[in-house]
C-alpha cells in the first residue's frame, strides 16, 4: 500500500492497464466525467488500440444508440457506406462529429482490412435507441426481427403479420413526441396498442430464442446475435415507453434505471462473444450506485457497469476518468484536498493510478464541486471500487468537427426523426449524465 501518489502513477498505456489485474478483465470499460471534448476521446483511441493490437480485445463498445451501431460495424468489418455517411447515421447524441469518433472508425476499418472475420475487431453502440429529447419508435426493431423470423421459420408459429405491427405502431411520430419528456399524459405508452406490442415483442423474442438452433445454421451466428440485439431494444423501448406514460414521482428514477437496464444487457451480451473494450461516461459503468439532481430531487439507480459487475465479477474493470482543469468550462484547479487535487500536483500531464493500492497516498477529505453541471468529480467514497483513474490534467477545448454538419434525420431503414435534440430542455432525460 503506497504512501506517496508517485509511486502509484503511471504512464496511460496498455501495459500499465493490464497490472492492475490479476488477468485480463473479459469487459474493460473506460469512464469520462463529462461529454463533449475530444481529449479524453482520443486519449480512449490510444490506449484501447493497444488493448486491441497487444491483449486481443476485439469489441470496442461506446454510449451510443445500439441499433444505429450496426451501421458502423458494417463500415468497420467490410467497408458498407461512406464514411461520412457512417458517422452522421450510425453514432447517436451527436458523437459522430467529433473528430476522436472519426479517427477511432478510421483506425478500426484499417485494422481490419484484410483480417479474416474471427480476427477482426468489431463495434458496438450499447445505449438504448434513445436521443436527449425522445425515445425512438419500436418500429425498426420489431419489424427487422420479424422479418427475420418470418425468413426462417413457419409462419404459423409467428404470433402476428407484419400488417398487424404496422397498425399497431401506426405512425412513427406518435412515439417519438418530445412532449411526452415533460408531460406523461403525451406519452403513447399505455394505448392499448402499446400495450399489445409490448405482448408481441415478448413472443417474437421467445420465438426466436426457441429457434436458435436453426436460425444459426440456417443464417449465422452473427445474424441471429443482430436479431437478439431487434429483440433488446424493442423490449426495452417499448418499456421505456410505459414508464414514460407514468406520472408518479418515481417517474425519472425509473426511467433512468431502464435506460442503464438496456446499457447492460447489450454489453453483457457483446462479453458472450469475446472480451470487450467499453466507453461511456463514469456514472454508466461505476460499481457503486449512481445519482444526480434533476427537477429538484434526486434520482439515484444501478449503473449498467453495477448490473455488469453482478454477472462478471472479476471479470468486469473498470477506469474512472478524472480532470484538474478544464477551464473553458470554467472549471478551474482543483482543491488540494479533493481526489483531484492530489492528482493534480503530479508532475504529469496524464496518468494512470492504481486505485487499489493508493492507501494514504489519496486522503481526500471533501468532495470537489464543479461550477459546469456537464462535469462530475470523482467522489471519494467510491474509491475502494475503481480499478484505476487515469488522470487528466489540463482539458481542453478541441471537440472537432468530424464530419458534414449533422442534420435532424431519420435513419433510412425507417426511423423518424425527432426534433432538435441540442435545443430540448427535456435533454438531461435520456442523456446526462
């Protein structure tokens, strides 16, 4: 147990990482304290190139909508699309603009040019089909994993037709109101129709998993993971979209448990198929329980990282990132008796702490605040169940633009688009943290 914090510093690359580890965690997942600055995205490219090219990761997952992902995975393992295409259409939230999302495509298709597909390294968003200010119509989701079923398997055994979803779902934009963020009476949710679609996804879903045997031998198992990824998702909308409908004070709690809810079934599902490389922000992938303030209370929930952990033990690391300063925002030097100003009077500009061995080397005794609402500080008392922090310590400015500006779009394979999503005051809903 090391007294002095330079003793347990070091330099941020794979070798450093893998020493915090008994053995190779089969998920690894790497938080940010805030969105919307490139640094820390590419400091993520490097290190987890090397994971990938030094200690066989072969999953990259990022907090984005898992659905939209596919588009980038295609792009990564055989080229599909054009780039700019694939960045606008296949990141939600706005990350394809970043210029770090460009290069991590970039480096990933490069990397797999040529490779057999065993070898190769896939991607992955694993965030719910949601944007800041509306959840996305079930209809993509439930309409691909029918067809699928409808392709492979009797059609007796279905439990509906695809005329029957489509009149069900009616029209995309009934689901996708923003008003419905703010006022549950808006919500689509409980219809009666809602509430039949919630019943047929269910049977879809357990139709194609008693099938399994035969859908993997008649198609792949790459396609039969894609149509349990349809099934996810238009479970998981369909119950978000319950709950929005739901006007008691629990509302926002629940909704922000569901979200980290369909978070962790998709990365618990990508650890089945090999070890896994994860980013999202640190309050998606921390051990202990997170919380924030939002309308004037408190909302606290399991991360997906907490339900993860439950299921890999061991098997699932886990990095919170932390910054000295990021002064554009007007978060400035931190206090010295705060996690991150112990940190910040190292030498070194970006570092990797071993957590577990800090003993009295981090005695922070206070909290540190941050005057920006978009950056969480570490809290203290999370210390014992962080793996590592890796250290940053001047942030900033430099979100770059990735690609042509982004437009309010729907996906080509049907998705309508939503309003806005920067100018919703509803936002912090689905993506704040």
């Amino acid at each position: 147990m090391a007294d002095d914090i330079k003793d347990i510093a070091h330099a941020v690359d794979a070798a450093s990482v893998m020493r915090l580890f008994a053995s190779p965690p089969r998920m690894l997942a790497l938080g940010e304290p805030t969105h919307g600055v490139d640094a820390p995205l590419r400091l993520r490219n490097s290190l987890f190139r090397q994971l990938v090219e030094q200690e066989g990761y072969r999953t990259i997952a990022v907090e984005s909508d898992c659905v939209a992902g596919l588009l980038v995975d295609d792009y990564v393992t055989s080229g599909a699309g054009a780039l700019d295409d694939v960045l606008e259409r296949g990141f939600s939230h706005g990350f394809g603009t970043s210029a770090a999302s460009r290069e991590l495509v970039c480096w990933m298709r490069a990397f797999n040019d040529g490779r057999p597909a065993s070898d190769q390294v896939r991607f992955a968003g694993f965030d719910g089909p949601l944007e800041m200010a509306w959840a996305a119509s079930p209809r993509e989701t439930l309409t691909a994993l029918h067809r699928t079923l409808a392709d492979h398997v009797d059609p007796g055994l279905l439990p509906c037709t695809a005329g029957t979803l489509d009149r069900l779902l009616g029209p995309d934009d009934r689901w996708t109101d923003p008003a419905a963020m703010l006022d549950p009476s808006a919500s689509l949710g409980r219809s009666a129709e809602a509430g039949e679609l919630r019943l047929l996804a269910d049977d879809l879903g357990a139709l194609l998993h008693a099938w399994a045997p035969h859908l993997i031998a008649v198609a792949s198992r790459d396609a039969f993971d894609r149509a349990r990824l349809w099934a996810r998702a238009a479970s998981g909308l369909l119950r978000y979209h319950h709950w929005m409908a739901d006007a008691s004070p629990s509302r926002l709690a629940r909704l922000t448990g569901l979200r980290d809810q369909m978070m962790a079934d998709n990365l618990l599902a990508l650890a089945e198929r090999g070890p896994v490389l994860v980013h999202a922000h640190n309050s998606h992938l921390q051990r202990d329980i997170s919380s924030m303030r939002m309308g004037g209370q408190r909302l606290e929930w399991w991360s997906a990282g907490a339900i993860v952990h439950t299921r890999l033990a061991e098997e699932y690391g886990f990095l919170a990132t932390a910054f000295g300063t990021m002064r554009h925002q007007g978060v400035d030097v931190p206090p010295p008796d705060t996690l991150e100003g112990a940190l910040y009077a190292l030498p070194a500009g970006t570092c990797l702490v071993d957590a577990s061995a800090s003993g009295a080397a981090l005695t922070a005794t206070a909290r540190r605040t941050s005057p920006y609402f978009g950056y969480a500080p570490l809290d203290p008392a999370h210390l014992a169940r962080i793996d590592g922090i890796v250290f940053m310590k001047n942030v900033p400015e430099d979100w770059g633009c990735a690609s042509r500006p982004r437009r309010d779009r729907a996906r080509t394979s049907g998705r309508v688009k939503g309003p806005p999503a920067r100018n919703s005051r509803a936002g912090p809903l689905l993506i704040t943290p």
